[in-house]
C-alpha cells in the first residue's frame, strides 16, 4: 500500500519554526506534517499561496471487468466445430479398418491352423522313427562295471573332504563382510578369496559331474534295457496324443476355451535335445564299454588336478591377506600422524575465533559514540541543522565502522566454519583409525587364523590313495 492509501493519523502537535517570511510561512507546512509520503507525493515547488495536493479517491479501481472478449467466444465455437468434424471422420476411417481387419484375421487363422495341423503331421513321423530305432537296440554290457564302482567310491570320499576348505574360505569372506566404511572395499584379498570359493567349488562341480555320470553309466551297465523301454513307451504315448490333435478340426467333439494356456510352457526339451536323448540311450548301449573306461582316467585325472588347484590357491590368498595387513597398518599409521597436525590446527583457529569476537567487541563502543554524536546533533534547532563537516566526518566514521565490524564477521565466520570442517575431518579420521584397526583385527586375527595349515593334505590323503589304472 502506498503512502498515498494509508489512512490518515491523528497529527501530533506540530513544532513550529520561525518562518523567514511570511510567504514561505504559507507554502511550507508544519514541521509534524512533512512526512516521507508527503514528499514522495509531491514532484513539482508549491508556489506562495497555494495549499498542499491532495490524495483523491479514484473509483475506477473497483470496476468489473470481462473475463472473456467477443473473438474469445467466437474461437472456442469454432474449436468446437473442427473437433466435432474431425471425430466424425476418425470414427469412419475406423470403421472401415476394422472390415479389413476382419478378412484379415479370419484368413490368418485358418493358415495357421493349417501350419499347425502340418507341424502335428511331422511331429509324428519323427516320433515314430525314434520309436522304431529304440525297439531295435536292447544289448547290454556289465564288463566295466566293477572297476567304475571302485573310482566312484574313491571319488565321492574327495568330494567330502573338500567341505572344510569351502567352508574356511566362506567364513572368512562372511568375517570380511564386517569391515566398516570405506574398508568395505573390493580387495585383492575378497578377489582371491572368492577365486577360491570358485575354485573350489567348481572342483566340486566337477566332482559331481563325474560321480553323475559314473552313476548313469553303472545303472546302464545294469538296466539300459528298462531305460530304453521307458523311452519306448513315453513315445507311444506322445504319439497317440499328438495323433489324436492332428485330426482335431473345428467340428470336433472335446474341443474347449482354455484361458492363457498360450503362455503355460512346461517344455522339459527341445526338438534337439528330445532327439539326441534317444539317440544317446542308444549309444549308450552299444558304447558302455568304451565309456566306462573313459570315465575312470577322467576321474584319476580330476583327483590330481583338483588338489594342486586349491592348495596353489589356499597359497595365494594367505599371501594377498598379508599383504592387506601391512598395508591397512601403514594407512592407520598415516591417519593418526594427520589426526594430530588437525588437532593443532584446531587449536590455533579457536584462538583466532576468539580474537575476532574480541576485535567485533571492540568496535561496539566507538559505534555507539559516533551513532550518539550523530543522533544528538540531531536536536539542534533551525537554521543550526546544518550538513557541516563534523556531520560528514561522523557519517563516514559510523559507515567504516559498521565496514570494519562487517568485515570482521565475515572473517568470523570462516573462521568458524573452517574450524567445523576442521572438526568434521577430525571426526571422519578418528572413525577411519578404528574402521582401519577393525579390518586389521579381521584379516591379522580371523582369517589368517583359520589359515595357518592346510584343510586338506595335497600330499597324503584321499586324493592320492586312488589306485593307478
């Protein structure tokens, strides 16, 4: 609200000054009534005899106005009219396309049940080839199977005592998942360690295979005639089915709406792997012999291969935590030597903090005498308020003074807030020295604790006691 609209005082009771004229008696007001809003309000010298201008009351101000004009009204009929034609023609164009959908869809369909019905012809014609080929393989051979038995004894006895060394690597990747902070940092040392775990367990995986594979080939040692009949019989019964859905046309009986069943997939095989399953029973068969002896050199082999694996492994991770050790020490060294020079650094900027606090005190008391001189000299009557010297001389001093006083609270604070990022560093170095003795108890203390021997003997043990084929 301007100074023009603010409601009117009650006018105090005006000091007046002894006029130099009597003219200027007249066109100058009491000295109560020259305020900031009269001066404002007042642009151009009151000539002798003529009063002082008056606010006016303009009622234009609360005039209602339109909110829309006539070519605003004319536009939105005319929005109006091009969205009603433009609807009209997409609803048309949409119904022709949906015609020609129609055709489209229906011809789609019966081509493609067309292709399906294809599909389902072939799909029976390689069924009953397989089916044809499995009836005609039904030999057997035991000659291997004693000497498989043995190894696999052997090798499942391996696969045990590998437990404890998979399991010390784990423990001490769990006890590396307690380090804190910035130590949560993927090493050498995690790397190694998870190459060992990988190790390990792929020796196990490899393990497994072998002993699978052992077991598969005794059983066909033993009953490749039951498999093959199995195999056998779930053709007969996929053929009967896929024969009973080749002749299946629309006007069949049985038919029925079955939601979402395009999205079931249960497949257990592909064309590829459905084939080459029967043909490997077949195989298997005929080649039991050959496999059998085989699959022993594979398992003497991975015995060997596997103990040098991990004992070259267990090795290297106890080197990589070692040298972790040094150097967390050495990082914790190095933090406690800058945590004392931002102690000292401290220390010194809160003696420069209280200098400052002291130097803006100082300066509260030749304010106030400027800022009294100047308020004082205020009083002086008439004529005697005059811009002199004295007045120009305190008005720069109060304005370097409150300078001065700015200056050094700007320097303040910096001062502060450097001895809070002081403190914030020391806060985060004190917090890094314990995250650092914290990793450093973990590796020295946990890990290589548990890893002073090797788990499993790569010399003497189970690994070794195999006989030589």
């Amino acid at each position: 609200m301007s100074c023009s609209q603010m409601a009117p005082k009650t006018p105090r009771t005006p000091r007046m000054a002894t006029p130099l004229t009597p003219s200027l008696s007249r066109a100058l007001p009491p000295i109560a009534q020259e305020t900031v809003g009269n001066r404002l309000s007042r642009s151009y010298t009151l000539p002798p005899g003529v009063s002082h201008a008056q606010n006016f009351y303009n009622p234009a101000r609360n005039a209602v106005y339109a909110r829309f004009s006539t070519d605003d009204w004319k536009k939105s009929n005319t929005a109006n009219f091009g969205v009603s034609e433009k609807e009209r023609a997409e609803a048309e164009r949409l119904r022709a396309e949906a015609w020609r959908t129609v055709r489209a869809t229906d011809q789609r369909t019966k081509a493609r049940q067309s292709d399906a019905s294809k599909r389902l012809n072939e799909r029976l014609e390689d069924i009953q080839f397989w089916r044809r080929e499995l009836q005609k393989e039904s030999q057997l051979n035991h000659d291997e199977s004693e000497n498989l038995s043995e190894h696999l004894r052997v090798l499942e006895n391996a696969l045990q005592h590998t437990a404890k060394p998979l399991k010390i690597s784990e423990e001490c990747l769990m006890n590396r998942e307690k380090r804190i902070g910035i130590d949560q940092v993927h090493d050498n040392v995690e790397r190694q360690l998870i190459k060992e775990v990988e190790v390990i367990k792929r020796c196990q995986g490899d393990m497994q295979k072998l002993i699978d594979k052992a077991k598969v080939q005794l059983k066909l040692n033993r009953a490749a005639l039951h498999e093959i009949d199995k195999d056998v019989k779930h053709k007969s019964h996929s053929r009967e089915i896929d024969d009973r859905m080749y002749h299946l046309r629309d006007h069949s009986s049985g038919i029925a709406y079955h939601p979402g069943i395009e999205t079931v997939d249960n497949s257990t095989s592909v064309p590829q792997s459905w084939a080459r399953f029967s043909q490997e029973n077949i195989l298997r068969s005929q080649k039991c012999r050959a496999a059998s002896e085989k699959l022993r050199g594979c398992i003497d082999s991975l015995l060997r291969t596997c103990a040098n694996d991990m004992w070259s492994q267990f090795s290297t991770v106890n080197n990589a935590l070692n040298s972790r050790v040094r150097e967390s020490t050495d990082a914790k060294n190095k933090l406690q030597a800058n945590l004392q020079k931002t102690m000292g650094e401290i220390f010194d900027v809160d003696r420069s903090i209280a200098l400052l606090r002291k130097a803006i005190a100082d300066k509260e008391a030749p304010m106030k005498v400027a800022q009294t001189r100047l308020e004082e000299r205020t009083r002086r009557l008439d004529i005697e308020i005059c811009n002199d010297p004295a007045m120009n001389t305190l008005q720069r001093e109060v304005c370097e003074i409150r300078d001065s006083i700015r200056a050094l609270k700007d320097k303040l604070r910096a001062a502060e807030a450097a001895l809070s990022r002081l403190n914030k560093t020391k806060g985060l170095l004190e917090n890094d020295i314990a995250v650092k003795e914290n990793s450093i108890q973990i590796d020295a203390k946990y890990c290589l604790g548990m890893r002073k021997t090797f788990p499993m003997d790569p010399k003497v043990g189970p690994i070794f006691s195999m006989p030589m084929a």
